[in-house]
C-alpha cells in the first residue's frame, strides 16, 4: 500500500474539514434566507493537489494519488446581468410611482364627477344669474348671485392652493431622495473600499458585495444610475479591484458619483428646487423616482402629467371668465344712482387681488387670485342687471344685462395665440366645456400613470422571480445539501475510524 | 428554474393583494351604487357625465324660468280677467243710464258706481306679483297706474319695456303685457290708457249728459272689451306654449338622467355576480397558500 497510512488520516482529516466548512455555509445560506438582498452562497469543492506515487511495476512511478478534497472558495450565486435589469426597470416603476401619486391628488382636487366640484358650482352661479333675470330688483335674488360668485371664485382659489399644496410636497419628497441619495453614496464608498482590501487579500467578500448591490438597488430607485466594475492593471495583467463606480448623465456629460479617483470615492448631489447638480454640472435624469418628481414638479403648460398644467388651466378660465364677464357687467347700470341722480354703471365682477386686498397687475393675473369685487361684496345693489340702449329710460326692473350674463354660459370661445380664452362664433369650447376636457385630460394621464405603475411592477416582479431563482436560499435545497455534507461527514469519521483501526493492527498485531 | 420558499411566499402575497384590491374595487362600486367616482376611472365616461349634468341642470333652471314665465302670465291673465269682469258691469250700467227713464239722482247713483269700477280698474292694473307691479314694463317697484288727485285722469309712470325670461338656450319669451291691453296713448305729454279714460267719460256722462251721448260710448266700451281679450288670448297662448315646453323638457331630461345613470351606476347584478366570483379566488388562493407555504423537506426528515 503506498501513502501511508497517516497519509490516509490526512484525506479523512481534509475531508471533515470541507463537509464541515461547507456545512457552515449551508447554515449561513438558512440564517439568512430572509435577509433582504442575500445571495446564496456555495462552498467550492476541488479535490486536493494529487501527489506522484512510486512503484515497481510501472517505472515511470504509479501517477497520479490523490490528496483528499479542498474548499477552492466560498462565492455567492448571483446573475449581474438580472441586476442590471432590475435597476433600469424598477427605476422607471418608481418614476411612473411618483408620477401616479402626484396625480391622484390632483384628482382629488377635481374631484368629478361629483355634485360639489367646481363643475357644479359653475351650474349654479349661471343658474343664479338666470334668477337675476327674472327678479332684478329682488335684493334676496341678487344676494344669491354674490354667494354663489364668491363660492366659485374660492372653489378657483382653493383648487389652486391645493395644487401649490401638491408642489410643495414634491419639493419635500426630493429633499427626502436627495438625502437618501448621499447617504448611499457614501455608504457605497465606504463598501467599494473594504471589498478592495477584501478583494486584494484573494478572497470573496460576498456579503459586503451583496449590501453594496442591495444599496445600488436603492439608488437605482432614485435615480438613473449606470454602474462599472473598476479594473486596475497588476504586473501587466487587467484584474478586477472589486470596486465599481457609480455614474449619471448630466449637463456636462456622464460624471462618476462613486469612483476610486474622486476624494472621499464619492461626490455628493446638491439640490435647488426640484433641480439636482453635483459639482455645478445639473443632472439630466431619464428614469427614477426623482425624474418622476421633476416630470410632474416642472413647470410646462404641454405637459398633462405637470401639476403647472392644470393650475395653468384654472388661471386661463378664471381670466377668461372675469375678463369676459367684467365686460359685460361694465356696461350694465346698477341700482344704485351718483350725486347728480344718474344710474351708475357696473364696475368689476370679479377682481384679482392678493390676500391683503392690493390688486393684482393683468400680467399676473391668477385664479389663486380671484374674488368678487368688495363692493359688490358690500353691497348687492352694485351688481348692474340692467342694460339700456342710449336714451333709453331705466326702471329697476330692467334685467337685460342679466340676461346678457346668463347667456355667457353658451357663449362660444377658442383659444387665443396666448393661450387665453376669447370669444369666437366659430370656437368650439364654452366655459364648462374647457373645465370637462382638462378634467378628462387628467384622468387620461391618470390612467396612463397608473397603467405604467401596473405594467412595471408585472415586470419588475417578473425580474425579481428570476433574480430570486438564482440567488435565493431554498430551505428545501438547503436541507438536502445538509444531509448531504452530513453522510460525507460520517463516512470520513468512519474511513478515519477504520484507518486507526489499520494502524492498531501494526502497531498492537506485530508486537507479538 | 429554481423555485425558493421566499419566491412562493413572495407571490403568494402579491396575488393575494392583487385579489383583495379587485375585492375592495368591487366593494366600492356596490357601496358608492357609482362605478365613477375620479376622472380616471374612465376619462371618456367621467367627461360625458359631466357634460350631460351640466345640461341637465342648465335645463333644470329653463324649467324654473319656465314655471315663473307661466306663473307671470297666469297673475297677468287672472288681473286682465278681472279687468273684464269690471268692464262687462261697466257696460251693463251705460246700457242701463242710456235707457232714458232714469231720474238725474238715479244717474247720479249709476256715475257712483262707475267712479268705483275706475278705482277698483287702477287696483287692478295695479296687480303685484312677488314683488314686482306686473303692468309697468321694468317700472316694477311702484305702481305704475296713477289716478289724479281730482279723479280725472288715470296716468300710466311705467315704460313698455318687455320684459324677457330665457326658456331655453337663445329663447326668450316676454312675460309681461305692458299696458297693451290697456290702451296706452298719450295725451298732453303725458300716459294715459283707454280703458280708465273710457270708463272716466262714461262717469262724466252720466252726470251730465244726455241719453244719445252715453248710448254713443257703448262702442267705445265694446272695443276697449276686445282689446283686454284679445290680450287674454296672447297671455293664454303664451301659458300653453309653457306648458308644451315644460312637458317635452321633462322628456330630454328623463332621457339625459337614464343615460347618467348607465354611464355612471353600478350594475348591481353583474357587481354581485363579480364579487362572489372575486371572493371565491381569493378564498381559493388563501387555501392553496396555506397548504403550500406550510411544509419543508423537514417536515419529513426523521
């Protein structure tokens, strides 16, 4: 027999060492069956460095015997490939999150179809005018016109501050990510440095690799990242250090935010407003959930997923209410008469004034502006529901401007190359009926989001599914690898059982 | 492909979520009785309701217009009614004073009389209705007939301004007769109206004049009694035309609520049907799942 017999103890020993060791691993994989971000681990099995025997019948010597079993390395199972996947999907399932969850406030701000929306309110204060029209010199009448004025005009105010309200939540949901977003660059930093050491010292350092990737996932949440292992050249040879950087897409071209040469290994972003830069150059973002914030944060007046869309579309009927409706109403008489006994003529309806009561230039005129004029506020007999031709003689019973009014409700109107609401016979657009198409708008890119949210989230956990099939622990697998690493446990115990055994017969058995 | 216990326990609960949510989705449309209730569950819908309410209730206030309308011309019609039951006792009285067998004191008695049908004609031309005189063109806060301090004339202060409703979209209908009935003419600048001067003369006459003279107003009496019905006919017209709108409005807006109502209500059958269909998948789901996530391969190692 050639080895020896210690030789053989030492196989045994080699191979207790390896079921054990490899046992560990399969304890490490169950312990951390739930830990978010895991990737099993596998201990490598490689047989030992096979040592030449000498022989007599082969001159050449016996070949090759065989030194036991060796664990090469313990690695984590994972597939890059998915990872990278996964981060560009889900960055645009957080984006289209964001967008969804900014909508759906400004679906309730318009809550319709509903019989309290401003839609109503529309209804009634043209109705109030009809009433008008037929009992002009009614004061409990013309009391009804102003309440319902002024329940509009605050349905225009309040709608608008609602949808300033959803703005300033964006702009504190980016403060949150940009936050995050350093926290995790920092965090990663610090990671990529570890692993190097890890890394250079020729071992695996699995579990850091799996936190570094857990908070890119994160980050990719966020933002639209691109990752890169880091290569370094050693003795004239290209080796992976185990770092990897961290780069987005900006005004100046893509810049590392994590990366062995920046100081620190990281850059940190800065935020003003919804608009985020790191070292002065802004970023130019296509997915994640702070392009999300900026889609609907932005303002654009194309855009139907931008909150500015719709306040914008409340400004533009307010003025074009007001502007339209001032007119008509300036041009009526009131009940109220000047010193020289004359009937005065209506003023203003509506008027745009801030919340101190200092008027508000045309420029700016603003639905989050829009009252009823004070003095009508006062005093209902300002409201001029009489119209007469020139020369002609006016009783309190007149209502042809009131009817006038009234009849705004059909008045046909278009868009003017400013945007803004005028009359035109041949426009196909009424008060309400622009009201309707930006509420219907909305709910198109409501769905639209939503829809977006469900198709990525199918797809995402599609992603996850197979990221899971490869690098999640199985107890099932688990438990038959342990019973496995058990029986080879057990017999290498008993192989080493059976060599004593050996050893006694020549020790004890040739001492007689 | 390998499949771990977190995936199975992952999806388990995805699907069970997503059966809950179409659960909840159900709920509501059998709660609310709406299968609308924000833009987006159904952006086109949600645009024809809204659409369809507003005509609604713009059509709902040509309806008050149009029960105000009529309500305007019935205290028209009834005070020109009136006015004819004054004027046919009027006539009867200078067919009486014309006979020529009547005594100056028994004339005299008859001239009280008419003096009291031209009071009660002013009170009646004079009629209010809310708060508005009816007869006095926009003149509506005072009363527009005014009989002279020696009871000579009857002055009209209102103007002939018509005074419009709008019934529907465009339409407008006059709901006053502003004097027209009454005969307005002016005389020395000022307004009068036949009737009140008719009946004046008759009163004069028949304090002092002879029997030709008080036969010769009976024609006078007659046309101003044509002119008063035949504004009692514009008026009952105009009622009739209320009526007729009113009633086909109540068709459109029948026709206009029930489409509403397909759009917008839930179909109680077909939502009951859905969630008993939903809740016995997610019963399903939640047996299969618990005899599924139970057992590992421990449970049948010794």
């Amino acid at each position: 027999m050639s080895g020896g017999i210690f030789f053989g103890i030492n196989i045994g020993v080699k191979s207790l060492r390896a079921q054990q060791l490899a046992m560990n691993v399969t304890g490490h994989n169950i312990a951390n069956a739930n830990t978010p971000g895991y990737s099993r681990q596998v201990a490598n099995m490689e047989t030992g460095f096979a040592v030449p025997v000498p022989s007599n019948n082969r001159w050449r010597g016996a070949g090759q015997l065989g030194t036991g079993v060796e664990i090469s390395e313990v690695r984590r199972i994972r597939d890059q490939f998915i990872d990278w996947q996964i981060r560009a999907e889900s960055g645009v399932l957080e984006e289209w999150k964001a967008r969804h969850d900014a909508l759906n406030q400004v679906e309730v701000v318009f809550m319709e179809p509903s019989d309290t929306g401003l839609s109503s309110l529309f209804s009634d204060f043209w109705n109030s005018w009809q009433e008008l029209s037929k009992f002009p010199e009614s004061s409990s009448v013309r009391t009804t016109v102003k309440e319902t004025a002024v329940a509009l005009a605050e349905a225009f105010r309040y709608s608008y501050a609602r949808l300033e309200n959803i703005e300033e939540g964006l702009d504190r949901k980016m403060e949150i990510a940009v936050n995050e977003a350093n926290s995790i660059l920092s965090q990663v930093a610090a990671l990529n440095e570890q692993i190097k050491y890890i890394k250079v010292g020729g071992d695996n350092p699995n579990d850091l690799m799996d936190k570094r990737d857990l908070l890119l996932d994160s980050l990719a949440n966020l933002m639209d990242i691109e990752v890169k292992p880091v290569f370094a050249q050693v003795a004239g040879k290209t080796i992976a250090t185990g770092e990897v950087t961290v780069s987005i897409n900006t005004s100046d071209g893509r810049i590392n935010l994590v990366g062995p040469d920046l100081p620190g290994g990281h850059q940190q972003l800065e935020r003003s407003g919804l608009e985020v830069s790191v070292g002065g150059s802004l970023l130019e973002l296509n997915a994640g959930e702070m392009y999300g914030l900026q889609k609907t944060g932005f303002s654009s007046v194309t855009d139907t997923s931008s909150i500015n869309y719709y306040k914008n579309k409340l400004d533009v009927l307010a003025k074009g209410l007001a502007e339209i409706l001032n007119d008509i109403h300036q041009g009526g008489l009131t009940l109220k008469k000047d010193e020289s006994d004359n009937w005065i003529n209506g003023g203003d309806f509506f008027v745009f004034r801030d919340a101190e009561g200092n008027l508000i230039a045309s420029e700016d005129f603003s639905a989050k502006y829009l009252y009823v004029n004070p003095v009508i506020e006062a005093d209902v007999g300002y409201i001029a529901a009489g119209r007469v031709e020139s020369g002609e003689e006016f009783n309190p019973g007149n209502r042809e401007n009131a009817l006038l009014i009234a009849s705004l409700r059909n008045l046909r109107l278009s868009l003017d190359s400013d945007g803004n609401l005028q009359q035109d016979a041949a426009g196909d657009l009424k008060f309400e009926t622009f009201y309707q198409n930006f509420v219907a708008e909305l709910g198109v890119a409501t769905r639209e989001a939503e829809r977006m949210v469900e198709n990525q989230k199918t797809l995402v956990g599609q992603l996850v599914n197979r990221k899971e099939a490869v690098a999640g622990v199985s107890i099932d697998e688990e438990v038959a690898n342990m019973i496995r690493f058990q029986h080879a446990f057990q017999a290498a115990a008993r192989y080493i059982r059976v060599l004593d055994e050996l050893s006694q017969t020549i020790v004890n058995g040739l001492k007689a | 492909m390998r499949i771990t216990n977190k995936m199975m326990s992952q999806n388990f609960l995805h699907n069970l979520d997503r059966n809950k949510l179409y659960l909840g989705k159900i709920q509501d449309r059998l709660a609310s009785g709406k299968i609308l209730n924000r833009p987006s569950d159904d952006p086109v819908a949600v645009s024809r309701v809204m659409s369809l309410r507003t005509s609604i209730e713009e059509m709902e206030q040509f309806d008050r217009n149009m029960r105000d309308a009529a309500s305007w011309l019935e205290a028209s019609e009834a005070a020109m009614s009136n006015l004819t039951e004054v004027l046919q006792r009027a006539r009867e009285l200078a067919v009486y004073g014309a006979g020529g067998t009547l005594s100056d004191t028994a004339k005299e008695a008859i001239a009280k009389e008419v003096n009291e049908l031209v009071k009660q004609a002013v009170q009646i031309a004079n009629a209010v209705h809310g708060d508005s005189y009816i007869f006095g063109g926009t003149y509506t806060t005072k009363p527009p007939f005014e009989l002279t301090e020696d009871e000579d004339r009857v002055l009209y202060k209102g103007d002939q301004a018509e005074l419009r409703y709008e019934v529907s979209p465009g339409v407008y209908m006059p709901v006053n007769s502003s004097g027209k009935g009454f005969g307005l003419q002016v005389e020395g600048g000022e307004y009068t109206a036949k009737v009140f001067q008719t009946l004046i003369e008759l009163r004069d006459r028949l304090r002092n004049g002879l029997e030709s003279e008080i036969s010769d107003i009976l024609g006078d009496i007659d046309l101003v009694i044509d002119d008063v019905l035949s504004e009692r006919a514009t008026l009952g017209a105009r009622i009739n035309r209320m009526d007729y709108a009113l009633d086909r409005n109540a068709t459109v807006q029948l026709e206009y609520t029930k489409l509403i109502s397909r759009l917008e209500d839930t179909d109680f059958a077909r939502a009951m049907i859905d969630y008993s269909v939903q809740e016995a998948t997610y019963q399903a789901a939640l047996r299969t799942g618990a005899q599924l996530l139970q057992p590992t391969l421990l449970d049948f190692l010794k």
